[in-house]
C-alpha cells in the first residue's frame, strides 16, 4: 500500500482513485457524445437548483428582517465572494473531480433544501433581535449565504475537469459550454421560484425540494456516469450519504405543515384564526373570538390592533375630513377601516378604495371579527373597491375627482412601500385632488424615526403641497409602525403614529365642528399631536424620489 505522500511511480494511479485515474479519458458507459450532453444537463439542473437556493435566502431576508434593498445586497454579496473562494479551494479537489463533486451536491443539497426550515425555526422560536446584523436569525443567515455560496463556486473547477474528462476539447470551448448550460439553468431557476415554487409549494417545500432534486442530479451523474472513476468504498460512501440527504429533505417536507402551525404559534401566539399566503404578502389573523382583541399581522408585521386601532384611524381620517369630502379615495386600506370612519361623515357620496391585495379586502368582507370591526364598510353601496397598485392607479384616474385622499399605507421604510412615499407619486395624487381637497399620508413614527418622518414632509412640499405634521400616541406596541416584522418583545416597537396633512393651500389639522365626535381623539389631543410633531423637526432633508429614495 502507498503511503499518502510517497511517490508515485510513473503511470501508476493516485491510491485514492479506481482505475484510469485523473488526468486520463474517463471510463464511460456510454458514448463520449452522450457522456457531455448528460455532464451539461446536469450542470443546468444544478445551476437552477443553485439560483433558487439564492433566491430562497433574499426572500426570506426580505421576510424576516424588513423588506430592505439592504439586506438582498448583503445576502447576494457575501454569496458571490464565498463563490469566489469555494472555486479556489476546490483547485485541490480537481484529481478527485468525481468524488468531489458528488460530496459537493449532496452537501449543497442538505444545506440548501433545509436553509429556509432552519432560519424560520431560528426566528420563530428565538425572537432574537439585537442590532443590525448582532441577532441569531440575522447571522445564521449570513451563515447560510457563505456555505451556499462556497459549495456552488466549487462546482465550477469540478465541472470543468469532468467534461473535459468526458472529451477534451480546448479550454475556451469547454468554458463557454459549461457556462452557457449554466446560465440557462439559472434563467430556468430564476423563473421558477416566483412563479412556481414560492405560489404553488412556499418557501420552505420549495426550499425542499429543490435540495432532493439536487441531491438526485447531482448523485446520479456521478455514480452513473463517473462510477467507474470511483473506488468501490467511494461509490457506497456517496450513495450513502445522498440516500441520507433525501431521507432527511423527505421527512423534513412530510413535517413541513405540523412545522408551520408551530411555527406560526411561536410567533403569533396561540390563537391563530387565518393564515394565508397571497400572491402579495402573508396575512394571518389572530383574535377575535371570546373576548380575545383581533390582531391583523400583514407579512409579520402587526398592522391591526382591536386595542388600539382606534387611535390610529381616527387620526388618520377625521383631520382630514374637515372641508368638502363628498368624493374620498383611500389608497391601501384593505382591512376596511379608513372606509368605516369616512362612512361616518355626513355628505360622503363616495368612496374608492385602491388595496394590492384582494384577499386583504375579502377578508374585511366576510370574516366575522374584522367586517364587525370595520361595521361592515364594504357592505356599504357608496364603497368601491379596485384591487390594484396604488402608483399604476393613480396614473390613470381623471383629474380633480376627489376632495379627499387618505393614504394609508405601510410604513415607507419597507422597500415595496418607498415609491409610494416618492416625489412623482405625491404629483399623481395632488393630481387627482380637487381644488381646495386635501391628502393625509401615514408617514411612519415619529419619535424613533424623525428623519423618515420630516422626508415624507420633505417629500410632499417638493410635489407642491403645503404640509401640516401631527401625531397620535399609542397603548399597544408594534402596530403600523415599523418596516420591520413584529419582535417577540413588544415593548421595544414605535408606541406613536405620525401623519401628514398636505394641500394646495396651507392645511390645519382640526376636527369638522359639524362632523361625527371621534371616540378617541379630540381638538386638545390633535393639537399636542401636532406640538409634539413639530418639535422633532429635522430641516434641509431632500425629497425621495423613484430613482433616489431616502427612505
């Protein structure tokens, strides 16, 4: 036997190889021409498998932690540089090509099909959420995008050494056939995740799945193709271990709905009524039913409060209702609520609502809890509802068609939110506005976030409206105000709502002396609010705009 670093006599293999070792023609049991087209049909099933994997951890990212351009650059980064360094270290793997490769994919496949799993439990039943990158969650996910990132780079040397193996060719040729099969498994990924994957199987079977395809692919080009290349301990070792992988992706997906529902609970608490995934967001319910105040929670995120909600709506509407408000928009406002308190002003001849997602809205329509909380506003014949962007709508409503436009949309911290808080869509809705009307944004919290605050302000005066800033204070922490899901500890969210009066001419935030009495907010209230406001003023802030938000 050949000690591991005595010589090698010439023509005899390495120890660690079958017969017809590296360097030489493989053995194949089948043609050359066949052998290359199946080497490059695993290279596109690998590649797709690899995108996906990449896609996975953005979403979820941008699920857990805030929508934020941020985080999917931090994510897609720390990936391409852990390619970079997994490509390098795999240059030592290039006598062991066969062998290396099939330990590279049943390991990618592992890491990749149980990322999602792994992190959603991390988050569900920590709640870990420190500083900036400080928390579990947010470094396993790190965690994560470095190891995806190593093994797909090491695929690469790999590759290159088995299809050159399979028929050599100069190297130019066998680089722009590796990475064309590359790239159109990665187009093919690309498309499949948004469109198939995520819709039809969630994250997290998706993120299964994936994993035992790649472990398939990835096992079967190896000990099919290259068995020959392989010793006989090696051929059971990997057959072992990708047996293993599937094994464990396959119980994982067999437990993957018990494993939501716990989830969910850990997170939600204990008295979830609804959960759904839209094609725009995940919505659940929670409360509602003996006594138990309805929570609304929209992608994480506690959007409705029965204990306090209120509070927010009241201010949100009535300051806004004080002049003509015969014709009302309300651009977001799924749940139903905006409409009920505009529904309580006299003289409202009409109102529209524009909300992204319908299911939002069917909700607010035929769940008992939330139509009891909204007094059944959808019900009502003056309200319609168009299930569409607020931007795109904009942009073809007639102008002057409404005396009010109430925006009630999420905070413009989250990133699908910020070019509903831009200088060109403020333009489209002073553009909808009659003479004389007025507009209310929800624009965030103003005591932990003032410069997100004052650049809505900002915002608006560059779109040309005047502007008056108020606020409302809250009992319940974590509703409506922050681009992040909800913590576990309560206690640390935003406890205050700010808001934005704006018009043509300069707007004073008061109630209609002839309107309904709100429940909540008075005249002395609304005036410490917009104190309040005023005194966290931040001036000189540039406006945000669609190719420059500042959000």
């Amino acid at each position: 036997m050949i000690e591991p670093h005595a010589p090698v006599p010439p023509g005899s293999p390495p120890p660690w190889s079958a017969p017809g070792g590296p360097g030489g023609p493989a053995r194949l049991p089948v043609r050359p021409g066949t052998g290359r087209f199946l080497v490059l049909a695993g290279v596109f099933v690998c590649a797709a498998c690899g995108l996906v994997y990449e896609l996975e951890l953005v979403a979820l990212a941008s699920y857990l932690m805030g929508d934020s351009v941020t985080q999917a650059s931090v994510v897609l980064s720390v990936m391409v540089f852990a390619m970079g360094i997994g490509s390098l270290a795999a240059k030592r793997l290039r006598g062991l090509a066969a062998a290396g490769f099939g330990a590279v994919e049943a390991t990618l496949a592992l890491v990749g099909g149980c990322s999602a799993m792994a992190l959603y439990a991390v988050f569900a039943w920590t709640g870990d959420w420190g500083g900036m990158w400080a928390s579990g969650p947010r470094c396993l996910l790190v965690a994560f995008s470095l190891a995806t990132g190593l093994l797909i780079g090491a695929e690469v040397p790999l590759l290159m050494e088995l299809i050159q193996r399979v028929r050599r060719q100069d190297p130019g040729g066998a680089v722009a056939d590796l990475f064309a099969a590359d790239y159109v498994g990665a187009l093919v990924g690309g498309l499949a995740f948004p469109f198939l994957l995520l819709p039809f199987l969630g994250q997290l079977t998706g993120a299964l799945i994936t994993g035992a395809v790649n472990a398939v692919v990835g096992g079967a080009l190896v000990l099919g193709l290259f068995r020959r290349d392989l010793t006989r301990r090696a051929r059971w070792l990997l057959l072992l271990a990708n047996t293993l992988v599937l094994v464990i992706l396959a119980s994982a997906a067999l437990l993957v709905g018990d494993f939501e529902r716990a989830a969910r609970q850990a997170v939600y608490g204990g008295d979830v009524r609804v959960a759904l995934q839209t094609g725009v967001q995940e919505v659940v319910l929670t409360g509602g039913t003996h006594g138990r105040p309805l929570d609304l929670f929209l992608d994480g995120r506690l959007r409705v409060s029965g204990l306090d909600e209120p509070r927010y709506h009241e201010a949100l509407v009535h300051p806004a209702m004080t002049g003509p408000h015969a014709r009302v928009l309300i651009l977001g406002g799924g749940d139903g609520l905006a409409a009920r308190e505009v529904l309580r002003h006299p003289g409202v001849d009409r109102v529209d609502v524009v909300e992204l997602d319908e299911e939002v809205t069917r909700l607010g329509r035929t769940d008992p809890a939330l139509s009891a909380l909204n007094q059944q506003a959808f019900g009502d014949p003056r309200v319609r509802v168009t299930a569409q962007d607020a931007f795109g709508w904009l942009r073809g409503a007639p102008p002057a068609a409404y005396d009010v436009v109430v925006s009630d949309l999420p905070d413009p911290g989250i990133t699908a939110s910020t070019k509903l808080y831009s200088q060109e869509f403020y333009g489209l809705a002073r553009r909808v506005l009659a003479p004389g009307g007025r507009l209310v944004v929800h624009a965030g919290p103003v005591a932990s976030s003032p410069r997100v605050y004052w650049t809505v302000d900002a915002t608006l005066r560059a779109a040309g409206f005047r502007t008056a800033p108020y606020g409302t204070g809250g009992r319940h922490a974590g509703f409506a105000v922050s681009p992040d899901r909800t913590p576990a500890d309560r206690s640390r969210a935003p406890r205050d709502w700010g808001f934005v009066l704006a018009a043509r001419t300069e707007p004073r935030p008061c109630l209609d002396p002839d309107g309904p009495r709100p429940y909540v907010l008075t005249d002395a209230s609304l005036a410490a609010g917009e104190r309040a406001a005023c005194g966290t003023r931040i001036a000189g802030l540039p406006a945000s705009t669609l190719v420059h938000p500042r959000y």
